[in-house]
C-alpha cells in the first residue's frame, strides 16, 4: 500500500475516447462564454436549454402537485435562476451545486454620455474587482437593456458580431509617460479615467455639443432612445474578445467572464443530466457575488429559500418546519474558482499547497483572507463524502488555497448557505489571470470540474 499522493495531470490519466468527450466539451463551454457575457445573457440561455430538457417554470409547478421527477425552473428578475429536479423527500435536505454567472466589468454612469477634446465619451463605473489598467486599449462591446419612453423593453449588444464597430478606453502614449510609469499599477490608471470611446464626428447643422448630438442620433434612430433613457438602463461594457483556444495544443481557453461562468457551465451541464434522484438536485446560478452578494437576485436575497417554500407548500401538507430542514439537512457544493499556480508569480503563492492547471476540479476546504476572515471552513465528515464520491466516478481533483497566508484572499457564496445549517466546501476551476478581461482555463480542469458536480449531484 502507497502511503504518500502520487500527483498526475488530467492529460495523464485520461484515455483517447475520454480525451475526445473532454475537447467536445470545450467546444460548446465557449459557445456559452460568447453567448453569455451578462448575467442576463447567462440567465435566457440557463432557461432555454432547460426548456429543451422538460423544465417548467415555478409559477407552472406550484399550480399542480409536484411530485419526484418534477424537474422546475425558477427565473429571478432575468438574473438569477436555479434549476431543480425533485427527489423522494424534500425535508430530508438537497444535494445543491451553486455558482455565479456574474462578472467583473465597467457599467455605465446613469448619466454616462459627454463630449470632450473631439471625441464622445461615456463615463463608466467598474463592478467587481477589476485591475483597472487592464482596461484601456482593447476592442469593447456594450450590452444591456434600456426602455423607450413607450415602455418598450430594447436589448443591445454592440460590438460582438463581425462587421460590428468596437469601443475603446484611451491610455498614455509612452513618450509622455514619465509622471504614469512612477505611479503603482493601482495609480497609473484610475476608475474615473476609464472613460469609453463612442464617437468622434459632428452631427450637422449643430452648433454646441454636436458630436454627442450624432451619437444621440443614431441611438434614437436604431434603438428608438433619447438620452434620458439612460438614467433608467442596464448598460455594461464588457471585453470584445471571442472564447479562443490557447496553445498549439490548443489544451486552454482564454475568455472574458470565466470566473465564474466556467463553474456555471459545469453546473447546467451536470444538472440537465440528472433524472428521479433520490435526493432533490439544485442547481443554482447567482448574481452579485462578485459585489459581495448583495441587492434582491444575489444568493443573500433568499430568493432560493422562498423557492423552496413554495415547493414544499406545493407538495402539500406546508410546514415553516419542512421548509428549515430541506435547507439544514442539505449539502452544498459552493461552485467557484480559485487561483492556479502562475509560473511568473510564485513569490505569492504556497506551491505545497496550491492548485496547478490540468490537475482536475479544486477541493477548497476554506477560501476567506488572512486569519480565515469571512470564510466557510468545511467539516471533515463532509470532505470525506465528497472526496469518496469523486473517487467512485474517477473525478480528478486536487487540493488548493488562495495563496499565502497573509497575501490576500477572496470569498465565495459559502458562507451564506451554511448560515441554513447545511453542509457546504467550495469546489470550482483553478484558473490563471483571474479578473482579467481575458482568463485562462485548462480544458482538462473545466471538464473535470463538470464530472465533478455530476458525481456529487446525481
């Protein structure tokens, strides 16, 4: 018997027709990346293919008797949702998988247009922890919905489609870039310089403001807007980037929004493959964990919980009681990813103790930062039953943490479904450049980080 880890890579273990059902895989997980760059996005494209599979909505199941097999869909404000298939008995707890699908990005000003030095410009504030110098000089795309003054609901994505312009944040020239180049990376580029590019020509026959006035043109001419629709719109930019492989293997994706679409993708995947399980399997796909999972369609806002209420009372025989013991005697896997370690910035990491790309799913027993502040430390008992489950359906896994001790952190949405008593560990993708406009994945981990979540969900 070997007492010590023998550490292998995905692409070690794995045989040729398992090899191909990996980079199958990955080929429709970036099809999802481009599809869903907003957690709206995300939410229409969650919903749809659960249509496809027999899901109904919440509203239709509550009006019938819900009965095991029962497979609902619950939409929150088109910006979080979850996915439920019905076990034999709901009091006896859940087995949920639940991930993010927002990310970090640049969302317009309510008052965002002006004009300046030639140029239309709009004033941005960033979501989420964003490194902002990353920012300036690549190819942008606008996303969102806006309302016309008759109400009507406009969708807009501007920048996405081949022929479509592009937007753009300006940078310093390095020939006057001796006061920058002395400031930290934190300084050199502020929240208030990240001012986006949207015209430059004049409309004719105006006199003052008339390079904003064109914009405002053809805004009103396409989408039927004036300006003050502006101050009651959803308006996101966001990195133009396509899903592109990486590597002349071509063995990682680089994407925009792979923290935490990638444990997001893995989830819908491994719910839409479960059927009459004992245990009632959840799939839940939050928004604003990025902001600290506040405000009514992030996992703080019990929209989960008040789902289930309804569900139990649709059941017959409700009771606030049932209600508390489906979410205290459930086990959760709260999915997100954590950090890789990076081969240019290892004075920051615990190499002992850190995730390595193309090694599997990551089984994190605590996230937080520093002294565990803000974290959910998993029980023992609890990772021994996931770690038996991976070992049973040949999962590959490994083990990792946010760094050195006092180097940082970041957190999850643990924290909050264990204030329901259930069993929580967060378990996710180990990635590279997180945060960045651009991120990278192993698509042996993403594959595996799917496998992961069927094994603990079915």
């Amino acid at each position: 018997m070997k007492l010590s880890m023998e550490k292998k890579s995905v692409w070690e273990i794995i045989d040729e027709k398992e090899r191909e059902h990996l980079f199958s895989y990955n080929e429709e997980y970036k099809e999802f990346l481009d599809k869903g760059k907003t957690e709206r996005e995300v939410v229409e494209y969650i919903i749809a293919k659960g249509k496809e599979e027999g899901y109904i909505s919440l509203e239709e199941a509550i009006e019938k008797k819900i009965q095991k097999g029962d497979k609902i869909y619950l939409n929150n404000r088109n910006k979080s949702c979850a996915l439920f298939v019905i076990g034999e008995d709901l009091e006896q707890g859940m087995r949920i998988v639940a991930s993010h699908i927002d990310s970090p990005r640049l969302d317009l000003k309510v008052r965002p247009l002006y004009e300046d030095s030639e140029m239309a410009l709009l004033k941005t504030h960033y979501y989420g922890g964003i490194r902002k110098y990353q920012w300036p000089t690549i190819p942008l795309a606008l996303h969102g919905i806006a309302y016309d003054k008759e109400g009507n609901q406009v969708k807009i994505v501007i920048g996405e489609e081949e022929g479509d312009p592009i937007f753009f944040i300006n940078d310093l020239l390095p020939h006057l870039g001796a006061d920058q180049s002395k400031k930290t990376l934190a300084e050199g580029i502020t929240g208030e310089m990240l001012n986006v590019v949207i015209g430059h020509s004049p409309k004719k026959g105006e006199e003052k403001h008339s390079i904003k006035e064109k914009v405002l043109e053809l805004l009103n001419e396409k989408y039927n807007l004036v300006e003050e629709d502006f101050q009651v719109a959803e308006l996101s930019i966001v990195p133009a980037f396509k899903a592109k492989d990486v590597g002349l293997d071509r063995s990682m994706v680089a994407a925009y929004g792979q923290d935490d679409r990638v444990c997001s993708f893995a989830n819908l995947k491994a719910i839409l493959e479960v059927d009459a399980p004992k245990e009632t399997a959840v799939a839940i796909f939050a928004d604003k964990e990025e902001i600290g999972s506040v405000g009514n369609t992030s996992m703080s806002a019990k929209f989960f919980e008040n789902a289930v209420a309804e569900i139990v009372n649709a059941m017959g025989d409700y009771s606030e009681l049932k209600v508390r013991r489906a979410l205290a005697n459930s086990k959760v896997i709260s999915a997100d990813v954590t950090s890789a370690m990076d081969p240019s910035f290892k004075e920051v990491m615990d190499e002992k103790n850190s995730a390595f790309v193309g090694h599997g799913i990551t089984l994190i027993k605590y996230t937080g930062s520093r002294g565990k502040s803000m974290t959910n430390d998993a029980n023992a008992e609890f990772l021994v039953e996931v770690r038996e489950r991976l070992n049973k359906e040949k999962v590959v896994w490994q083990t990792g943490t946010m760094g050195k001790v006092d180097q940082g952190g970041g957190g999850t949405v643990a924290y909050i479904l264990a204030e329901y008593g259930a069993e929580v560990v967060d378990m996710g993708t180990a990635m590279l450049s997180m945060h960045a406009p651009y991120e990278l994945v192993s698509k042996a981990d993403s594959y595996m980080t799917y496998k992961g979540y069927l094994a603990f969900i079915k």
